[in-house]
C-alpha cells in the first residue's frame, strides 16, 4: 500500500476518516530537513567556532531551494523527450526530482554561502556530511510512503530468499500518488532498501566524525557512500537509461562512479594526520 496524503495514512492504518490534505512525502522532507539541521547545527558548532546561530539555519534553507531546483533540473535532463513533449506537466508535476542533481545544487549553493560569509569550505563540508546522509535516508521514507514512482523493476520472487518477508521483496504500491498500477507480486521496494543503507551510512559517518585526518576528508568519505550507496541499488531500480560508448547506463550510474572516484581520491589525499599546533 501507498499513502500519499496523511489523511491516507490515518484511514488506512488507524481507520480515521478525516480529510488531511499534507502530502505525505513532503512532510518527510520536512522532517528530513529539521533533523539534517539539527545535525548539522551539532558539527558546525564543534569544527567551526564562532560563526553566528543563524549561519547552520541560513545555510540549510540556500541548500534546501538549491537542492529542489537541481533535482528538478537533473530529472528534465534525464528525461529531455518528456519535457519537450510537455514542458508545463513536467514543470508543475508533483514527482521527477533526482536527488544527485540536488546534491550537486545543494552543495554549490552552500559553498558559495560559506565564501561570502568566509566560513571554511572543508570543515563545512565534514560538518554537513552526516546530515546530508540522515537527511537523505529520512526523505527517501517519504518516496515509499507515498508511492512517488522511485521504486525498483519486477521482483524475481523465485530470488527471494525464504526467511525474507514478502513485503520487503516486492510490493505493488497500490494507491501511489501517481495513479499507476502495478501488477502482482509487485517490484522491489527500492526506497525502503535506500533508507536502511541510508541509515547505516549515517551511523559510520557519524562515528567517524572525530577523525585525525586533514579537513574534508570525512565528505570524501560521505561521497564514496553516496555513490557506492546508489550504484547498488540502480541493478534493480526503474530509471531512463542511455548509451555511452556502446554500454546502456543511467544518469544516476554515470554521477554514482564520479562520486565514488571523487571520495576515494579525496580520503587517500587527505587522510594525514592533523598538523600538531605548534
């Protein structure tokens, strides 16, 4: 089952009938971005002294706009045809967001903010590293509560391992926001696997939070998860793919292998010691 709108979630598990019209995957990503805030709010502090209270808050809300924009611009390059086709319904829809372009977006924004308020890029970016990944495996909740079309192929059931709960091999999201029907047994509920990677990588991030290492490198860190994270889950993901050089493959595989290059360089270039303060 799918529960777009909260007034979904309350017939449909507690059998209230009342109508709440809040879309259910935009109050996750509130709840994303309060909580990534919170986070955030804990490391800027910590690595950053000084800079003033309203800074983590400003700099959380640039990122949020700027990550909306590229994830919305990502998804119409990914989808040039479509957008052509009707560049209005593409424009106004309610799904089609591709979270690389937000973090892309995101991230230039919040340097760009760090610069003009002469805040430090590195220790900013190793601050924001868990939060960006607490934020990320929160909203992803909200593309499986509601059925926002960020789900996987046909699920090989004969695959199913037979300790493995049906619900979480394959499910046929009846009731998605985007009105599709899916035939049964369903397909992989790619986004509940993206919260529990989500979650595992957050825990890693944030007990490696207090490292010895040059500034910057637990974002490489964040990176090679990001992209080691999303590289898995496109084998069964439903998603536009292309070919380069003879091989089919998708936007999201293309940024997923650049993300995991960047940090792997990014941690072997920065992982000496701290210099001892003299």
């Amino acid at each position: 089952m799918a529960y777009p709108y909260l007034s979904d979630v309350l017939r449909g598990l507690f059998g209230i009938d009342i109508w709440l019209p809040l879309p259910t995957f935009g109050l996750m990503v509130g709840i994303a971005l309060f909580a990534g805030l919170k986070a955030a709010n804990l490391e800027v502090k910590r690595l950053i002294p000084g800079l003033p209270p309203s800074f983590t808050d400003n700099l959380g809300f640039i990122g949020f706009i700027a990550g909306l924009v590229g994830a919305r611009v990502f998804h119409l390059l990914e989808h040039p045809r479509e957008f052509l086709a009707d560049p209005m319904a593409m424009l106004l829809s309610r799904g089609g967001f591709t979270i690389f372009g937000g973090l892309i977006f995101a991230t230039l924004a919040g340097l760009v903010y760090a610069r003009a308020k002469r805040a430090p890029a590195a220790p900013l970016l190793d601050a924001v590293a868990p939060a960006l990944m607490l934020g990320y495996a929160l909203g992803r909740i909200g593309c499986q509560i509601s059925g926002d079309g960020d789900w996987g192929i046909a699920a090989d059931m004969a695959a199913k391992p037979s300790w493995l709960p049906t619900w979480f091999w394959a499910q046929t999201y009846e009731g998605n926001i985007l009105g599709v029907t899916l035939d049964p047994p369903g397909v992989y509920p790619t986004p509940m696997y993206q919260v529990l990677m989500g979650l595992v990588a957050f825990a890693l991030l944030w007990k490696l939070r207090v490292h010895r290492h040059q500034p910057g490198w637990l974002f490489a860190v964040y990176l090679t998860l990001v992209g080691v994270e999303r590289l898995l889950i496109e084998f069964i993901r439903v998603n536009t793919t292309f070919t380069l050089f003879g091989v089919e493959v998708t936007q999201a595989q293309i940024i997923s292998v650049a993300c995991v290059i960047a940090g792997c360089v990014g941690m072997w270039k920065l992982s000496r010691p701290r210099p001892v303060p003299a």
